[in-house]
C-alpha cells in the first residue's frame, strides 16, 4: 500500500503566519508540521509516499523532505495543486503513483497521538472498497459527520448545523484504485472544490466503505492558531510522535 499526503491550500486561516510559507512547514514543538502525518504512514509501515503540495512555498518541501531518506522510506514523490481546487481535487493527482494500488490518505496537518497501524492491516485485508476513521469530537458540527443506522454508516453529512452523531470523519482516509474512476465524475461543490465527502458518500452508496474508530487524541493543527498551539502542547506533554 502506498501512502498520500495532501499539503497544499493557502493556510488562509492561519494568517499572518502562512504569508511567507506553507502551513504545513509551521512547527509543531520541535519538528514541521508535515513531518508528523508522514511518520503516522511510516510507522503504519507505509514505505512509498507522495506529497502533494500547492502555492508560493512547494520548493521549500524538497529542500526539507529531499528523498525521505530520514525517515527510512524507499522512496518519495512530490505533486503540485494548481489553486484551491479541494481535497477530492489533490488526491486525484496521484492516480499515477498509485499505480492501481490501495492507497492511505493523510492530511498534512493532522496530528495524532498514535498509530494507525491496525486501521492500514485490516484495510489492507479488505477485497475491495474504501474505509474512513472516526473520532468522537465535542463540536461535530466543524468537520464531516457521519449518518449511523446501528454500525453502519448510511451517509456523511458535511459541517452540518445539527449533527446526527458525536463522530467527526478525520482526515485519515483510505481506497481502493476505484477512487481514481470517482473523483472525475464529481461536480464542484459551492466553495468550487471536488470534496472529499462526496467521494466518500460514493462509497457509501456502494456498500463499500467501512470504518473504525482513532484511538487516542487528534488535533487538525491547521484549522486555527489554537489548534495549531494545541498541537504542540499535546505532544509536549504525550511525548506523541516527538520524532526525536
């Protein structure tokens, strides 16, 4: 299984601190934030990853990330998203280093305590289809909320004003080479991007997806400056991927 990290957008909610670079090169306590999502894939055992990356700072990557030789991986690969195009939009760059192989999908600014190790054994067993991971949240209504009938996710729904369920769908997704043929069937969404939720509820439609639940905290350290001062004092005190 090959391994995606979507870096690109503006950081527009984190300015003035995304004027002169990427988001996802702010630090988090001693390391970048993209270093964090890229050692939750290798400590899932995720040996080829891509990097897709945006805006007036994609170089910068390179010169941090180079071949991804710190990080032990065979090898690393980089793309780049022309504007705001979405997160469904990013991922379907990658069609070709995936290669008709099952992928596993990170968002450049997710921090998680854990690993995701279990979640990449049992996708990896799974024929075919795709699988999302949940996270019981206090206010469900920020990010994608799954619809529930017993264990079985019916749709997601998101950013919705009342939420069906204290779940929140985290930016940890995970797909079969049929996402490839999805993604160029949707319709921008009212913000023009390609979401990442329609692709999901695609699945969904099909009675392909799955799920399991994050063990442990997680935090989308770019979505505000608290979130992104949040991150660090977690890791501080969990000593959570320290990487050092």
């Amino acid at each position: 299984m090959k391994g995606i990290v979507l870096a690109g957008g503006l950081g527009t909610r984190l300015l003035p601190l995304t004027k002169i670079t990427n988001k996802h090169l702010l630090p988090i306590y001693n390391k970048p934030m993209i270093y964090y999502p890229i050692q939750a894939l290798v400590n899932a055992g995720i040996k080829d990853i891509m990097i897709v990356t945006g805006g007036n700072n994609a170089g910068d990557f390179l010169r941090l990330l180079g071949n991804g030789k710190e990080f032990g991986l065979r090898d690393i690969s980089y793309t780049y998203q022309e504007g705001e195009g979405g997160i469904a939009e990013a991922l379907g760059l990658c069609e070709h280093f995936a290669e008709k192989e099952k992928v596993v999908v990170i968002l450049g600014d997710n921090v998680i305590e854990k690993n995701i190790r279990a979640a990449v054994e049992e996708f990896e067993k799974q024929p075919s289809g795709a699988k999302i991971m949940l996270k019981k949240v206090p206010e469900p209504w920020h990010f994608g909320v799954p619809i529930m009938d017993g264990e079985k996710i019916v749709s997601i729904e998101e950013k919705p004003e009342k939420p069906k369920s204290p779940y929140a769908v985290i930016g940890i997704y995970f797909y079969d080479p049929r996402v490839f043929e999805i993604i160029p069937t949707l319709k921008p969404s009212r913000r023009n991007e390609l979401e990442i939720t329609d692709v999901n509820n695609d699945y969904i439609r099909r009675g392909a997806m799955r799920w399991s639940e994050l063990d442990g905290w997680w935090i989308d350290a770019g979505s505000s400056p608290d979130n992104l001062a949040r991150a660090t004092q977690m890791v501080i005190r969990t000593g959570a991927n320290r990487l050092d």
